[in-house]
C-alpha cells in the first residue's frame, strides 16, 4: 500500500529526512513514532503528495509520487497536524464540499457525509459554523474530511492532538473499528495509543529510521524488564545466591515484612531469568509469595532508540 525508497527531503535550513525506506503492507496499522523534529510530518506531506521529495521513490495506493499526486490525493484520507478548514463553512457544506472534490457521487455525497458525521460524533454540530468550534471539535471535522470518501489508505498526523481524554478514548476506538478493512499509518507522541490500536511501529529520529517492528519484537529489544520476588530466606544468604545465577547482572532488595523479604532482581540484556530464579526458590524451598515480571513498554523502547 506505502512504498517508500530512499526518500529525502531538504529544506533551506538542512535535512528533514535522510533516506528512508519502508513500507506498509495493505491492511496494517502502523504507527509513525519519533521526537519533536524528527521528520514524521514532512514524511507525511511527501507520502500524500503535498511536499515534493528532494529524492527517493514512493508508490502509494498503486500511485507513484509526484507524478501521479492527484490520483493519490482522491485515495488516501490524509489529516494534516494542521487541519486546514474553512472557518465560514458549516460542518454539514464543508464535508459535502470536500467529498464532491474527492469525487464522491452527488448519489452518494448524503449517505456518505451522514456516515462519517456520525463515526466522528459530529451529528450535534452538523449545522454549526466551523470556526465557533473548539480544537478538539475541529480536529474531527478534519478526521470526517479524510474520511468522507472511503478511502482504503488513512495517513493520520497527531490526529488526537487536541483531543481530550473522552475524545481521545473514543476516537481509539474508531482507529480500531476503521483498521479492520484499512490500511493505516498515524503518527503520534501517545505512545499507550500506538500499544492500543498498532501492530507494528516505525520510529525516526533525526531524518533516519531507527527501528520498524511489531510491538512485541520491539520491546523484546530492551532489557526484558526485571523480576520481583517475595520469599521467606535469610536475606543475605537469598542475596548472594540470586546474585549467583549467571545470567542475573543486579540483585536490589526491596523490602522486609517480617520474615519475608523482597528482591528486584535484574537480567543481562534479553536473557529470560525466570526458569532459573524458579529453579532456586525450589531448590532452597524457600516459600515464595509474589513472582513477576514487568512488562518492557514501548515507552522504554523509545526513550532508548531515540536518545542521543
Ligand atoms: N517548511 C519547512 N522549512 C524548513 N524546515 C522545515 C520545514 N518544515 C519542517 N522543517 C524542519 O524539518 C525537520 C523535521 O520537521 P517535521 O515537522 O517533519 O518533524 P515532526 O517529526 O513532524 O515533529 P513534531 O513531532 O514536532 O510534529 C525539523 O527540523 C523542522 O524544523
Ligand atoms: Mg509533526
């Protein structure tokens, strides 16, 4: 669906994007994740055939940019970071106008425009005047736009910027509804959203891809997050034992509740230490009331690939 080649991008003021390459399978949604600045909006602008690359190739829905950019701008859905909206329309006229420019039918336009009114929530202000909405009102009159006519491929940019966190909910759970007959790619700093709605994730930094994975494989990068126990053991003897598995780097005690103490007890990057902390407790027959792992988050992943 997205087909991208060494793409770049060069502003007056130096390199937005230094040759990127990936590609979004139909039917995925992927989420587009980097810092301030990284180049996520500008690659957008590119894909949706709005900005001219310096270089590189892309082919989107079956198009190629830039020669073919007003084929691609009839079928994608795109929403800027600054939705661009004609303060003096009416919800209702702006998006009949917009789907009438993307080549709705005037069959259509109606049943289209009352549709997507209601998947974005904007029946109650169908009649009202663009620019006496709030923010939040307004970012889903531009999601409306680059929905209005059924576009297989959305390319989303912030689009919950804005939003507060009922909108933000529910729009969540309008990406979900929407990505199981679309493909999307959205962009965001919301990074519980990408773990909601994604399976994969691309993150850039500083014009340059530094991972594109599934959500799983991505947090299997970072340290497979540390272990805590509670048993009942002599706590220096625990210590040094738990200190002693080979693949065990960091042995921290946490707490003591009578007899019973706590550990966290860290692993060497991607080693799985569960079996052998198991093993021990067994061993040792220390009773054991509390075992478990937390969980990498993507979060992690992203501080860690991002950071200078
Ligand atoms: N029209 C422009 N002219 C010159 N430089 C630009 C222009 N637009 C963006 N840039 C620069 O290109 C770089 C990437 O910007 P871009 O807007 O793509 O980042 P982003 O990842 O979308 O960031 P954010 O998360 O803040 O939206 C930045 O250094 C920015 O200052
Ligand atoms: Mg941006």
């Amino acid at each position: 669906m997205i087909q991208v080649e060494n793409l770049m991008k060069r502003y007056a003021g130096g390199e937005a994007v230094r040759g990127i390459t990936f590609s979004v399978e139909k039917g995925e949604v992927v989420g587009f994740l980097g810092p301030n600045g990284a180049g996520k909006s500008t690659t957008m602008r590119m894909l949706t055939g709005y900005l001219p690359p310096t270089d590189g190739r892309i082919e989107v829905a079956g198009a190629k940019l830039p020669k073919e950019s007003l084929l691609v701008r009839q079928r994608i859905g795109y929403m800027p970071e600054n939705v661009p909206l004609y303060p003096e329309m009416r919800v209702e006229e702006f998006l009949e106008y917009r789907g009438r420019l993307k080549r709705v039918s005037r069959g259509e336009i109606t049943h289209r425009v009352g549709l997507v009114l209601d998947q974005c929530g904007l029946t109650d202000v169908r009649g009202k005047i663009i620019g006496s909405l709030s923010k939040g009102f307004r970012q889903r009159v531009g999601l409306a736009d680059a929905l209005v006519h059924n576009p297989m491929l959305l390319i989303l940019d912030e689009p919950t910027a804005g939003l507060d966190p009922h909108q933000i909910r529910s729009f969540r759970e309008l990406i979900k509804e929407l990505g199981k007959d679309r493909t999307i790619l959205l962009s965001t700093h919301i990074l519980s959203e990408v773990e909601m709605v994604c399976r994969r994730a691309i993150i850039i930094n500083k014009g340059k891809i530094e991972a594109s994975d599934t959500l799983a494989n991505l947090e299997k990068r970072v340290q497979a997050g540390a272990l805590q126990i509670e048993v009942k053991a002599d706590p220096a003897v625990a210590k040094e034992k738990l200190t002693k598995i080979a693949e065990v780097s960091l042995v921290t005690e946490l707490n003591r509740a009578g007899d019973w103490v706590s550990y966290e007890v860290t692993a060497a990057p991607g080693k799985d230490i569960r079996g052998e902390v198991d093993g021990l407790i067994k061993r040792e027959q220390w009773p054991l009331r509390e075992f478990r792992r937390e969980k990498a988050r993507l979060e992690d992943v992203f501080v860690e690939l991002t950071q200078d």
